[in-house]
C-alpha cells in the first residue's frame, strides 16, 4: 500500500473529519463568546461599576497621556491592557463552562457518569475487601457461603 493510498483512507476516516468539523466549530463558538463577552456582558458591568468600559481600560507606561488603547498603539507607546485582558479572562470562563456542560451532557447519554457495578465485597469475617466470586478469604481463609 502506497503512502499517498494510505493517507486517503486517514484523511477520509470519520474521526479526521469530525475533528475538522469540530475545530470549525469551535472556532466559531469562541467568537461569539468573544462577542458576547465584549458587547454584551461588559458594558454592563463596566456601567454598574461607574462607566467603566473595559475595552479602553489600560495603564500608559509611556510619559505621555492617550486618551485611547488605539491612540497609544498608534503612537507606539508600551501600554498595560488590563480591561482586554480582563475580556479574554471571561472568554475563557464561559468557554471552559460550556465545554464541561457539553462533556457533562454527553456523559450523562452514554452512561460514562454512571459508576461500575462493584466487582468487590467485604469479607464477613474480617472485613478485608475481596472479589464477589472468592469463595475463601485470601487475609483470613475463613470459608465463604456461595451467594
């Protein structure tokens, strides 16, 4: 089998594309989380703490005054972007939530958030746990009765 055949049937094989469909995906998600985050959640909390608005929210480390983010990075100057990255903090929480409800949720319908069934039992005797099908305790050797 050629190389070139081999990586056909690779690049054809479902979880190729299921995990091309999902970074797509996700990639999309992340920008409306983005979008969410900046152009609804913020404006207003950063009205509730006094007409804040976090996307213009910097510390200039040039000895010069701008008025914006834009302005400073159109002049060059080293700015500190705290209100951007206080956005990206809460992108990264709604997308990290979100992420464990869907794993949660999915969980939950194959039935991996159910635990095993026990495959041990506690000797009646001495109490040390022992497999369900001894029929001898392996600490005490007392004789077990069938269950």
């Amino acid at each position: 089998m050629s190389i070139l055949s081999e990586f056909k049937q690779f690049a054809i094989k479902g979880n190729v594309i299921d995990l091309a469909v999902g970074f797509v995906v996700g990639a999309a998600f992340g920008k409306i989380v983005t979008s969410f985050t900046t152009d609804i959640l913020m404006p207003p909390i950063g009205l509730a703490l006094g007409a804040v608005d976090f996307s213009n929210l910097f510390i200039n480390l040039s000895s010069k005054h701008y008025d914006t983010i834009a302005a400073a990075k159109a002049a060059g100057a080293p700015t500190l972007n705290i209100g951007l990255f206080l956005n990206t903090i809460i992108d990264f929480v709604i997308i990290a939530f979100a992420v464990f409800l869907l794993v949660k949720w999915i969980n939950h319908l194959t039935g991996a958030d159910k635990p095993a069934p026990p495959n041990m039992k506690d000797c009646p005797y001495c109490a040390t746990p022992i497999p369900l099908a001894a029929t001898r305790c392996p600490h005490c050797t007392s004789e077990l009765k069938a269950a």
